[in-house]
C-alpha cells in the first residue's frame, strides 16, 4: 500500500490534511487513466479548438440555426477527439473518469477532498453553455448534459436507434455538422474536468 499525504485548502479556509492509502492495483488505474487524459490533451481539437466559429442564429418564434465560420469542420479532427475521449466518458471503461473519481473520493476520507471532486464533477457534468440561456426543441434541452450523452450514444459510440429518434427532429433543424459542432464544441470545453483529475492522480502517483 501507498500512503499518501497532502494539504488542501479552499479559499481563506485553513487547509486540511489529508491521508489516502492505494493499492498497486489502484495505481496502475491511476496511470491508464492518465495515459488516456493526456491522449486527449494532445488531439488538436484540444490545442487548437473546433476549426470553425459556431454561432446560433434566432429566427423568430423560437426556431433557430446554427451558421458556422472561420474554415470548414474537419471530421478527422472530431472523430479524433471523440475516440480518445471514449474511455475516459464511458463509465464501463475500467479506467473511466467516473470510476477514478470514485475511487479517489473513496481512498480519501475527509470531506475536503469530496468537496474538491465535486467541483470537478461539475464542470464536467453540466455545459458550459447553460449559463447563458438554454434553447428547447421538440422537448429536447440542447444544453442539458443528458442531452449530449444521448447524443454520443445514439450517434458517435453506440449507434443506438432509440436515442437517434429522440434528437432527430434536433439533427434536423440544425444539420449534421451543425449538431455535431454543438455537442463536440462542448465536450471539448469540458474536458477541463478530466485533466484537473488527472492532475489529481498524477500527484498521487509521483507521491
């Protein structure tokens, strides 16, 4: 077993120090976790961002488009991003964002490491959007986190039928391109979260 021991503090609170115990079978989820977060960092969409300008355009009566500029979407680059995201989003990959956090928060007692893996948790769990309005169409919140896990699912990893129809009427008013500039466009931005938690891991690591 590791032991681990750090310092955190939030704001003007008085740090907290905090003891974690990991066995070589949690680091070695650790260090794949790591290896696929620095994948990802590395894609170009991630250093370069999306090769075009999205901007969403009202029409009236509630109906809008999305008109991209600045270049053309390279699919390549997507398709890129979205296969180095794939074990890090999917929560059955056995070294998925979801389960690293867990098993973090587990190996840590105090409430003050919850509390900073919380806070990851949600830059990763809500869009980046949402704070500046949101936009329903046919039912379906565009900025909605359910929304784009629907969509990664029916379109990109799963190809499931059922969760297609559901954001068909979405693709439709928006376009392929359109549709997919939206979701990758914030799945980029919220990749933030999982290096903040590979950071994280990697500081255990190296302990």
């Amino acid at each position: 077993m590791k032991e681990i021991k750090m310092m955190m503090a939030f704001g003007e609170e008085s740090p907290t120090r905090l003891i974690g115990q990991f066995s070589d079978e949690d680091l070695t989820v650790l260090r794949e976790y790591c290896e696929h977060s620095a994948r990802l960092r590395n894609t170009a969409l991630i250093r370069d961002g999306l090769s075009v300008k999205v901007n969403m355009v009202g029409l009236g009566e509630g109906a809008s488009k999305v008109e991209t500029s600045r270049g053309e979407l390279d699919l390549e680059l997507m398709a890129s991003f979205l296969h180095h995201l794939r074990p890090l989003y999917l929560e059955k990959e056995p070294a998925s964002f979801s389960k690293v956090a867990t098993l973090i928060g587990r190996r840590f007692s105090d409430r003050a490491m919850k509390r900073h893996l919380k806070a990851i948790r949600y830059t990763k769990d809500n869009s980046p959007f949402s704070g500046f309005g949101q936009i329903t169409l046919a039912g379906v919140t565009l900025w909605d986190n359910k929304t784009l896990k629907t969509w990664l699912y029916g379109f990109e990893y799963h190809q499931d039928h059922e969760k297609k129809e559901h954001l068909r009427d979405v693709e439709k008013a928006f376009g392929k391109e359109g549709i997919r500039s939206i979701f990758v466009d914030q799945l980029r931005l919220q990749a933030e979260a999982y290096f903040r938690l590979e950071e994280l891991a990697q500081f255990i690591i190296d302990f």
